[in-house]
C-alpha cells in the first residue's frame, strides 16, 4: 500500500470525515454495503476495473463510492456472476445499486451547484429545455428573417446565414460551447477532489499525461463495457457486444459530427468558405457519415434501454432515454437538413437543427452527457492510482 | 412443461446441478445421448455448492497466459499425499491429477472462461485456474452451453429414489412440484454433492453442536442422493463424520454465506471462546495452511462460538470482511460488548500481553515472534494487544463439504458393497470425491475432481445409448 494511503482507523473515524464525505442518502449507504461485501469477496475482480479500484479501498467514503459509480460501464456481467444477488439475503447488485447512484454523483459535482437540482427528475426538464429553444429559434427565425428566404428556396454559399447571420450564430453556440466546457472542466475539478477527499489512495496531484492517455485508452475501446472479455448483458443472461458496437457507432459518429462543425468553422474563418458545403467536402462527409452513424447508434442504445433486465436498472432512468433522444435528433435533425436543404422546408429544419443543438450543449453539464466525461475521468484516476498503489 | 420432460424417453438422467453434473450432461449430450439434468435447486441457486468456487488446480508443464509457471503432476501428487496423509486411492488420484492436465482445455471448450489469480490468494497463481468472474459465472457458461447444445434441464427436481435391478439401474423417482414422477433412463449419473446442508444428518455424529455450526454453500446438499444410493448397497468410502469446517465470522447466515464470511485475522491477535479462555496457537502456520484446522477448533468450545480480538495496528494486515469488527476503547468494554467474563477476559488479556516475546513482527514470514509462559502459546506473529480501538470478530465453525461418498472405479462407475461395479451408474464430484481425497484439503482440488469424474460420467453413460 503508498504511504499516502488512509489507514482504516482514520475511515473508522467516520465522524471525522469531512461533511461532503458522509455516506447521506439511501444510494450512498446501499453502495456501501454492497461494496463491502464485494470487497470481501473480489470473485468478480476479472471483470472491470470497479474491483480493482474498490481493492484499492478498505473502508469507503462518498468519494470512493462516487468514484465507483462513475467507472461502472454497465455491462451486467457482475450482476448474473454474482452468487449473493437477488433472492440470495445478501441481495448484491452492483449495476443497479451504481446505477442509482449515479445520478446522486453528476449532481453533487455539478457547477454552479445551483443547477444540481437539474438532475432531479431529468428527462422532462431536458425535454421541456429543447422544446423552448426549438421554439424561440423557429420565432425568432420568423420573426427576423426575411419570409421568402425562410420559406422559399435559397442555394449556394451564405445561404444559412441569409436566415441567421453567421457572427450571431457563431456567437450563439460559441458561448454555449464555452459554457459547456466551463462546467465541465469545474466538474471534473468537484470529481477530483472529491475522490481525492475519500479513502483510497491519495495522489495529491491532478491527472498526468500518462493517466490521461491510458484512460483514453480504456474509454476508447469500451474495455470495461465486455465483462473481463466475455461480452455484455441487456435483456437476459447471455452475452452479447450489442451494446458495445452501439455505443461505439454514437461515440464516434458524436465525434465526427463535432470535426465537422470544427472543420466547416476553420473553413469559414481561414479560407473563407462559406456553408453550406458540397456533398463531397469534408464537414458534409463527416456530419453525414457522423450523424447517421450518432442516430442509429443512439436509436439502437433507447430500444436497447427499453428491452434491459428490469433487476439490471434503477427505475428512476429518464435521464438516459432524454439523453439518447436528444442525441438521435440532433443527428436526425442534421441529416434532414443536409438532404432537404435546397427545398423551402430549409429554413424550418435550420431552426429545428440549431434548437436541438443549442439546448444540447446548453443542458449537456446537467444531463446524462455528462457519464461520458466522468466515466473517462474515472479511468484516468484509476489508471494513475494503480500506478502510485503497486 | 417440465411434467412432459419427465415423460420421454432418456438415455442419460443426471442428479444434481452443480460442475460435476454439467460436466457429465454436456459430454453426454456431445457423444449423442439424449441427456435430462434435474436440479433440486431453483434456478437461482442451481450450482450447489460450485456458484461458490473461485479456481481449480490443474497440472500443467508449461505456464500460460493465466497459470504462471509449471505444476507437474508429480508434485500435484507430493501435495495431495501431504495433505490427506495417504489417505487417498494412489491408483486413482494419480489417474485424476494426469487427467486434470487435460482441463484447461476441455473447461474452455465447454465455455468456460480462466484469470490471473485473484489478489487475495496470490500464492496459487502457479498452481490453480481461477474462473472469470467466479463459480456462478463458470456455472452460468455451463448452463448456456448445456442448453445450446440440446440437454434439458429441469429446476427444483429432486431425486428422491432410485430403481435398481441386480447391478442395473431403470429408472428414478424425481420429485417436482410436490408430485414424484418415475423417470426411467438408460445410465444414470449421481452428481448431487455432499450432505453437509443436512444438520440433522451432522447431528448423528456431532452431536448438538451442529445446530450452531454454519454451512458455507447451498442450502440443497442435503445429501438425499448419497443416502439412497448407500442404502441400495452402494459402497461407501470416507468417514460420515469428516468435514472440511474452517472458522467463519459468527454472523453469517446458517446456509450460503459463501467466501465472503471468511475471517483472516486469527494469525494477528489472540483467540478466546466464552470462557475468555485461549485454547489454540494461533500463530501456528501461515493461515492459508491453518484455517481449515479452526472450524474443528472452533467446534470444540462451548456454544460453538469463539472470538479473535486484534488492537488497531492490525487491522490493515487481513483481507477486509463482510460484517464490521466490534469495536472497543478498553478490555472491559470489549468484554461488555462480547458478553464475555471481564475479570477473566482482562486476565487472559494481561497474561497474553505479558507474554509476548520482543522480536521483529513480519507478516510474511514465519516470524517467530512468540509468547513464553503461555498454555497454549502463541508461536509466530505474536504481538501485545494494547493500542486501542481493540477489534474483535466472532467466530463459528463454517462447514464446506463432508467427505462422505460413494466408491468409483476409473470410469466414474459406482461400486456395489457386494463386489463389482453397478453396470449403468456413474458418480462424479462431491458425492465421490473420497476416493481421492480421504482426508485434508487442497484449494481447487473439489473443481478437479467434479470435471475429472464428471467429464468419464458422461463419457461412460453415453454408451449406454439405445
Ligand atoms: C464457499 C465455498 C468455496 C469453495 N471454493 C472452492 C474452490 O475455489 N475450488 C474448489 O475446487 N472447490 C471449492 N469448494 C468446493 C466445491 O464447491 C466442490 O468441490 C464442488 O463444487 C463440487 O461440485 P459438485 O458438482 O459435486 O457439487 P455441487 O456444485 O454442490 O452441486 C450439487 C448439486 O446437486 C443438487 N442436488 C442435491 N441433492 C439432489 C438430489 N437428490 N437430486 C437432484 N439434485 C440434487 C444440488 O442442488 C446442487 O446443485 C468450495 C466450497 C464452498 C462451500
Ligand atoms: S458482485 Fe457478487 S460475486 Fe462479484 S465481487 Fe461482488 S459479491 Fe462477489
Ligand atoms: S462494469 Fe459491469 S462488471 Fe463492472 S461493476 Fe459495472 S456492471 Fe459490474
């Protein structure tokens, strides 16, 4: 064990503990106990890197606990090994009892704490945000748009900004960008030191070059999303990699969609290139192959949801079909543009495309976006704290 | 459903549910018999007692991916001669451990899946598999390969007679659903396990005693197979009252508490029962080597029951356990805590403490830091008990398994007590595993024999195919 590390009588003191580190609440009590008991166990440590990571712990606190939640990938796998889940007394169920907590650890993390209530019954607050701006975008389109050129056909560059000049929306969804990121960034700030407050081992530094790539490593390829290799589980006991491949078609295609909004945006400011581009350029290549890809991904990922074990989710979930919803229409949205662009239906679909996007980034420190930034956090602190463990 | 499964006509019945029945199922099914398994268990605890193994000892000449270096099988023997003192069939074992070369292979083949040795049994990482994601995961790979590949299985089923003319079994009486049914098939494997879920049973040799005992593994081995197939003039092998009982935290449930009740904290502080009295060494060996001497130990105190007391330097040298150690600022309050004498726990305390030898404490070695003075001593490990929080676990005997069994030869064949071997039934796993180990326990060697015994099971009653 480092140096550094807790010993357990400093975790016993829990009273000691400093107040955001109590176990409060029914999630961070049941993690707890079911921690526990795994720990004495370790039969699933082949699984994942959530029992390594719990070894690495005598004792927990909220941090150890949050930190546990956030690099459980879901997959099911411990749940059917388990010889003490339901009906056994000891009742354990790691994916659903993490899976509860989750939500708890976005929240308590979150900035401005002021909008951690966001969490709280999270789907129709997503969904009632990117109604509003659907809305205020289609109003303002036609409010401030010239009528023929909403409605009627425009072709050729600039024609997007003849609707809504490019420095507003460059501006627009510069500033939600930013805002997006200033959350993020002071949530994983909260993350850190949270877990850097609990009673694993302590790093006393934030993550290093090493961490961050093997974390990426990790998140890249879903390595804890397979069960220790044997696949993982939706609706019944066998395994399968479904889930996997679909995760990776809306990971990646999420990922090609942002290069081409980068792309496009460089060639606007850099070579003077003005949307909307040919079908053979690069940004339209990339949001078309992207989008595509982020929808089927994300539609199979909802139905996927739907169709899970009821004993593997936590009944309180509409945080992931908001999440998956929004991203299926931000990518349907875009195609849709992308194909009807040269007909009066243009301007509509601008304004539905821009809507879903602006509330997309707007409320994606508040939503279920947020688990993949925490989970890859996740991995990055348990790829650095194996290394100062051993 | 299951009530016209019962109906049809089967070559290979198979009692039990456990590795050693799926084993034999599935080896069956794959030399073409038509194959039924009835499980007494409902289907989440099917798997008996292996839901709750972690690894099997396997020899090998070569190291793999997951085994980190050569076991041969000369040594597996060495060890196996140790540990039950020669209380074994040389011809027989010998044959087992050659055959168990063969496992990696043949396990991965029927779905099975292998990882490194887990961090807390290091130790075995040369000499044993152990399973992804533990028992309930090999059992649950089982399970789907014994379904994709043709072999039905029923659930709460439960052998409750057999039928046997001369030397040849006919049928079974299975009971389900509270209805007994005649299920007649053309070989028959015994693969139910030992009895130790049966207190009643433990009770004719152990006396009231076994009521405080826990049992570690499911409730279903109640060993009503063995009973049968012993009173229908099988022969027996092993002593009825041999058991592999180690020390569990005396708060785990009566049946099932698996792994995660075991207790490794004896070595670090001292041992005293209800009286406040000590009665054992507990430094005597590395623990892996002593816990299967405590459940007997244990058994032996009044009520069953006795309790390590550790100070808090301790406290991090042990695997961490399932129910939290009860703590105290002093002796006494421990003593109040524990519902022990005080006088005389302070008194055992203080002699202990008095006792104890300086020396350099290292958990990793043999130590020798030793008590001088003591009845009993304390050999290794031996350090004052005074800083507080004291900590202290209850302990209980925690059976595992009884050695109680039926003769086989090396085709898994069941020996009748009159001479020669019964023509169409075949054992496999706990309900045989006597014959190989008499006495003792090696870690992983139960899995050995259940996929050894169980793989010639279902080769030897797959002849008998109409
Ligand atoms: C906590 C614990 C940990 C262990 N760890 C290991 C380990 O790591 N490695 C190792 O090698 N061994 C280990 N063992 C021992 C191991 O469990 C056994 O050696 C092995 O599982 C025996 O397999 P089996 O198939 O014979 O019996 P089981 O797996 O116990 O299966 C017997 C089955 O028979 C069923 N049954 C009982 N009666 C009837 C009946 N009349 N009709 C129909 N079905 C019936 C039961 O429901 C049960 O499912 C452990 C045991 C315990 C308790
Ligand atoms: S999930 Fe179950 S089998 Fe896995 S480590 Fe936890 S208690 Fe053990
Ligand atoms: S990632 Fe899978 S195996 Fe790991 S804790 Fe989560 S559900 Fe269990």
């Amino acid at each position: 064990m480092s140096p550094e590390a807790v010993t357990p009588a400093e975790a016993a003191a829990a009273h000691a503990r400093p107040l955001d580190q109590l176990l409060r609440g029914p999630e961070l009590a049941e993690a707890a106990r079911i921690m526990t008991i795994c720990n004495a166990c370790r039969y699933c440590e082949g699984l994942c890197a959530v029992f390594p990571a719990m070894e690495m712990r005598r004792d927990f606190a909220a941090g150890d606990l949050r930190h546990l939640a956030n690099l459980c990938h879901a997959c099911g796998a411990c749940y059917h090994d388990c010889q003490y889940a339901p009906p056994h007394e000891f009742g354990v169920n790691v994916p659903k009892t993490l899976e509860a907590l989750r939500p708890r650890a976005y929240a308590d993390h979150a900035w401005p704490r002021a909008l951690a209530p966001m969490f709280d019954r999270n789907g129709p607050k997503i969904i009632a945000l990117t109604a509003i701006s659907v809305a205020v975008f289609l109003f303002a389109f036609m409010a401030f748009a010239d009528p023929g050129v909403m409605f009627g056909v425009v072709e050729g560059p600039g024609a997007f900004y003849a609707i809504m000049p490019h420095n507003v929306m460059a501006g627009l969804f510069g500033a939600a960008f930013l805002w997006a990121i200033l959350a993020f960034l002071m949530g994983f700030r909260n993350y850190w030191r949270d877990v850097e407050g609990g009673l694993g081992p302590r790093l006393g530094r934030g993550p290093d070059l090493a961490a961050l790539a093997a974390g990426g490593h990790d998140a890249g390829r879903l390595k804890n999303l397979h069960g220790g290799g044997m696949g993982c589980f939706n609706e019944d006991d066998q395994p399968t990699d479904s889930r996997r491949l679909l995760h990776h078609l809306t990971f990646y295609g999420f990922l090609a969609c942002l290069a081409s909004t980068t792309c496009a945006t460089a060639m606007h400011y850099f070579l003077g290139w003005e949307a909307p581009y040919s079908w053979g350029s690069a940004p339209v290549l990339l949001g078309f192959f992207g989008g595509s890809a982020m929808t089927v991904g994300a539609v199979g990922l909802a139905r996927a949801r739907m169709k899970r074990e009821g004993a593997l989710t936590d009944p309180a979930g509409g945080m992931h079909a908001a999440f998956t919803h929004s991203l299926a229409a931000v990518g349907a949205t875009g195609i849709a543009l992308l194909l009807l662009r040269s007909t009066p239906a243009m301007g509509t679909l601008l304004a539905l495309h821009l809507g879903v996007v602006f509330a997309f980034f707007v409320a994606a420190p508040y939503g279920k976006f947020v688990h993949g930034l925490y989970r890859y956090l996740a991995l990055v602190r348990h790829a650095q704290e194996t290394r100062t463990h051993h | 459903m299951s009530m016209d499964l019962f109906g049809r006509d089967w070559d290979v019945l198979v009692a039990g549910g456990g590795n050693a029945a799926l084993c034999a199922a599935i080896t069956a099914r794959r030399a073409g018999a038509r194959v039924l398994v009835v499980e007494a268990a409902p289907k989440f605890y099917r798997g008996g007692n292996t839901r709750h193994t972690r690894n099997m000892r396997v020899a090998h000449d070569h190291p793999n991916e997951v085994l980190t270096g050569p076991y041969p099988e000369d040594e597996f023997w060495e060890d196996l001669l140790r540990v039950t003192g020669g209380n074994t069939d040389e011809q027989l074992a010998r044959f087992t451990l050659a055959q168990s070369k063969e496992l990696w292979d043949y396990m991965s083949s029927l779905g099975v899946r292998f990882q490194p040795s887990l961090t807390g049994s290091l130790s075995l990482g040369r000499t044993n598999a152990f399973f992804l994601g533990g028992g309930k995961s090999l059992m649950n790979a089982l399970y789907r390969t014994a379904e994709a590949e043709g072999v039905a299985v029923v659930y709460d089923a439960e052998v409750t007679a057999v039928e046997i003319e001369g030397a040849a079994f006919r049928a079974a009486e299975v009971t389900h659903d509270g209805q007994a049914r005649r299920v007649p098939a053309r070989a028959f494997v015994a693969a139910a396990g030992g009895f130790e879920a049966n207190i009643e049973w433990l009770e004719e040799y152990w006396g009231p005693a076994a009521r405080n005992f826990r049992i570690r593994g499911t409730p279903y081995n109640r060993g009503s197979l063995l009973r049968t197939l012993l009173d229908a003039g099988a022969q027996q092998v092993g002593e009825p009252d041999q058991c592999h009982a180690v020390a569990i935290d005396a708060r785990a449930p009566q049946f099932d508490g698996g792994i995660a009740t075991r207790l490794d904290c004896i070595v670090f502080g001292m041992v005293v029962n209800r009286e406040a009295e000590r009665f054992y060494d507990e430094g005597e060996d590395f623990w892996p080597k002593r816990y299967a001497i405590w459940g007997r130990l244990v058994a032996a105190q009044p009520e069953q029951e006795a309790y390590a007391i550790i100070d808090s330097r301790s406290i991090e040298l042990f695997m961490p356990s399932i129910f939290p150690a009860i703590e105290a600022g002093s002796i006494e309050e421990m003593a109040g805590k524990l519902d022990l004498p005080p006088d005389r726990l302070r008194a055992t305390w203080e002699a202990f403490n008095a006792a104890v030898r300086p020396g350099d404490f290292d958990p990793a070695t043999l130590d020798g830091c030793r008590t001088e003075g003591l009845t009993p001593e304390k050999t290794n490990w031996a350090r004052t008990i005074e800083q507080p929080p004291f900590h202290a676990y209850p302990l209980r005997p925690g059976i595992t398994f009884t050695y109680l069994g039926v003769k086989v030869d090396r085709e898994a064949r069941v020996q009748r007590a009159s001479g020669g071997a019964y023509d169409n039934i075949y054992a496999a796993g706990e309900i045989m595993a006597g014959n190989v180990l008499g006495k003792g326990y090696l870690a992983g060697i139960g899995m050995t024999i259940g996929s050894v015994f169980g793989r010639l099971a279902g080769q030897g009653a797959s002849s008998h195919v109409a």
